[in-house]
C-alpha cells in the first residue's frame, strides 16, 4: 500500500496511530465492563482519527496516485456532523448511568446520516452511472467543501456549549443530593470540553487566517496537527478519568434545568416520564393529597431531621446522600430536599458538612490535632476528600483549618 513517509505524514500517523489505540482500548474496556460512556469516547476518538486521515495521506501521496485520490473522494472521513452528537451522548452518559438514546434522540444524528447518504450518491452517480467526475468536477475533496465545513463546526460548537450546560445542571443536582461532591463531581469533564472547545477555537483560527492571507497545504497542515493533539489528549483525559458518574437522574429539558432524582438505575423514556416520575420519586410513603399545607409537612420533620444530625450523626456517613436522608425520614427525595432548603437556608451538600465543620471544631478545641492529623479528623467526620473539607471549612469560618487551629 502507498504511504510516502515525509515529516507531515509521520507525525500525524503517528497521533492516528495513538489516537487508534485508544479508541480500541476504550471499545474493549466499554464491552467487557459495560461502560456505555467507554463506548461513547472510543466513538469520538475513532472519528477523530478519520478526521486527520485526509491530511495524513494526503501528505503520504494518496492525492497525487489513483485509486487512492479517489479513495480519499468518496469515502467520508470528515464526520462534523456526527462529532458533536457524539460527545454529547458522551457526557450525559458519563454524567448519567440511567441515560439511552429513544427515538426522540435519534434526531440528533439525522443530519449525519443525511451527509452519508449524500456521499452514497456522489459514489453512485460519479462511479457508478456516469463514470466520470460529475459532482467532484471541481477537483476538491467534498468533505472539505464551504457548505459543509461551516455548518458542520458550528453544529459541533452548539453541542458543546450543551454538553457544558448539562454539566452545570448535573453539578447543581450534586448540590441538592449529595454530601461529598469531589468523588463524584467528575470535574475533569469541564476541561474535556474546554479542550474540546479549543479545537474548534483552532479551527475557525486557520480557516479566518487562510481566507486572508491564502492557505497552503502545508498551513492547513498545523491545523490538523493541533486537531491531533487536542483529541489525543481528551482521549488520554478520558481513558485515565473512566469512572461514571452513580447517580441516576431525569433532566426534563435542558432548557428548563429541571432535574429528578430516581432511587434505582432506571430510565425512563423521556415522553412517559411525568407520569412515572411520581412513583420513581418516592421512596417508602407517599404524601396523600389530603395532607396538610407543604409547610406544615416540612416543619412537622424538623425534630426528626434535628435527631438524625444530633443524636445519630449520620453526617459521619462520608456516602451520605439525599435518597438515604430521606428514607430515613419516610418521606420523598423532593419533599426531604425543600425541608432543608426552606428550614435551614442551604442546599443538602452544605447542610451536611456544616455538622461536620462543627464536628471538626470540636475535636479542635479538644486538642484532637496534637494527637492526630488534621485530615484524619476530618475523615472522622464524614469528609472523605481534603479539597471538600479544606473548601467547606473556608466557606463556613472564613479561615482555612490551619488558621483556625492557630487563632485558638
């Protein structure tokens, strides 16, 4: 097979080749551990790499020799369509253990297909039925055509900045649900997109310099270059970042940022779930319809929230989180959460750690630190992570722990 190896050609193989490997790994990993999100990020990495394919070969000598110029006409490696529902599936599943695609989110993949479709054509009318140039008359690679560049990055902008708005909806619900955020708040994934929006930042970068200053193979070379580093390193980000997010929620429109909390691993399709939502949320009894007024309802559990905290210490629970709590208190998620918020004035997450600040401080004042470290004590106290106890115990004393301990 054709493949003139040259500085351009070698490097970016080389990225192919990784980026490849990666992909491979992560599809293995997604198969035998049943990881949807695997299989997601294995998805983008492949399409990556077909992404800088052209250029590889191009720079290999493909272009220049039949029938590998045709090849690389009328197979469609460049998948902008496809990229940015991708990574969007990506992220909700990552973020989302309870997430499928229904029917509804095959929309996001219907102009994809449209361009495979297109490119079908192309082959049969220009190969097939004419045998001649017909469609690519022009001498240019379809893929790289105006029409088709252009929307395509800005469809792949769009998914992104929906990518990044559901994690700050998910990062929200982490508030409202759990005690220990850091574990799970998986904020790595924020730098995956950032990185993924650089990629396109770099794109549109060349593609405006090139339009005023007339590009050259040889330019147009750096950006798939800077292309295969950025999606080299998300791969690397991904693969080393694997674990999911655990808990299971509905998100009823992005739009909106209304979020659910189910009590197991279920999902539910997006359409029929206002009517299962109810049944999903509740986890022992639920509240009749002839109960009292919701504030009477939420002030009749502040004793028995107060025995819980006070007297049973379950902010020492490092795992403690708002289905838990609300067992507890035989009540629903919803109703366990606006108790709390209305009560006490704080989200679930800085409800729980103000006990475990006020633990901690005990133990202080009890000269606790002269005979064991300052973590330790804080992971008596429920805190399993040195950034959240460091973070909760600045944002309720204004002090760090270490300053605390000194101004006693």
């Amino acid at each position: 097979m054709l493949f003139e190896f040259n500085f351009y050609s070698s490097i970016l193989l080389i990225l192919f080749v990784n980026g490849f490997v990666y992909s491979i790994l992560l599809g293995i990993r997604g198969i035998q551990k049943q990881e949807k999100s695997s299989l997601w990020l294995s998805a983008f990495l492949f399409l990556c790499c077909l992404h800088i394919s052209p250029w590889m070969l191009g720079f290999a000598g493909w272009y220049d020799n039949q029938p590998y110029r045709d090849f690389l006409f009328y197979v469609p490696f460049q998948h902008l369509f496809l990229l940015g529902p991708v990574v969007y599936c990506y992220i909700r599943q990552l973020l989302n253990p309870g997430f499928k695609i229904t029917r509804k989110e095959l929309i996001h993949f219907l102009p994809a297909l449209g361009y495979l479709i297109y490119s079908f054509v192309v082959f049969i009318t220009d190969k097939l039925i004419l045998k001649e140039y017909y469609f690519l008359e022009s001498g240019q690679d379809k893929d790289f055509e105006l029409w088709y560049q252009l929307p395509g990055w800005i469809s792949i902008f769009i998914y992104c900045l929906l990518s990044l708005t559901y994690y700050r909806i998910y990062f929200k619900f982490l508030l409202q649900s759990q005690s220990n955020i850091d574990a799970i708040s998986l904020i790595w994934v924020k730098r995956f997109l950032v990185g993924f929006m650089l990629m396109i930042a770099l794109n549109f970068a060349f593609y405006i310099v090139g339009s005023f200053t007339g590009s050259s193979y040889v330019f147009e070379w750096f950006n798939f270059f800077g292309f295969g580093v950025v999606f080299y390193a998300l791969g690397i980000l991904g693969y080393s970042n694997a674990k999911a997010g655990e808990a299971t929620f509905f998100l009823d429109g992005i739009k909106q940022g209304k979020i659910y909390f189910l009590n197991e691993s279920i999902f539910v399709a997006e359409k029929q779930a206002q009517n299962f939502i109810k049944e999903l949320d509740f986890v022992t009894v639920e509240v009749e319809q002839t109960t009292p007024a919701i504030d009477e309802v939420v002030l009749a559990l502040k004793s028995k929230i107060e025995h819980l905290f006070y007297v049973e210490k379950i902010f020492e629970n490092p795992e403690l989180n708002l289905i838990q709590f609300s067992k507890l208190l035989n009540v629903n998620v919803t109703l366990a959460s606006k108790a709390i918020n209305s009560m006490y004035g704080m989200n679930f997450n800085d409800f729980v750690n103000s006990f475990r600040i006020e633990a901690v401080k005990k133990m202080f004042d009890n000269d606790f630190h002269q005979k064991q470290t300052i973590l330790s004590i804080a992971f008596d106290c429920g805190f399993n992570s040195k950034a959240t106890f460091n973070r909760a115990f600045k944002k309720q004393l204004g002090v760090s722990p270490v300053e605390y301990i000194k101004q006693k």
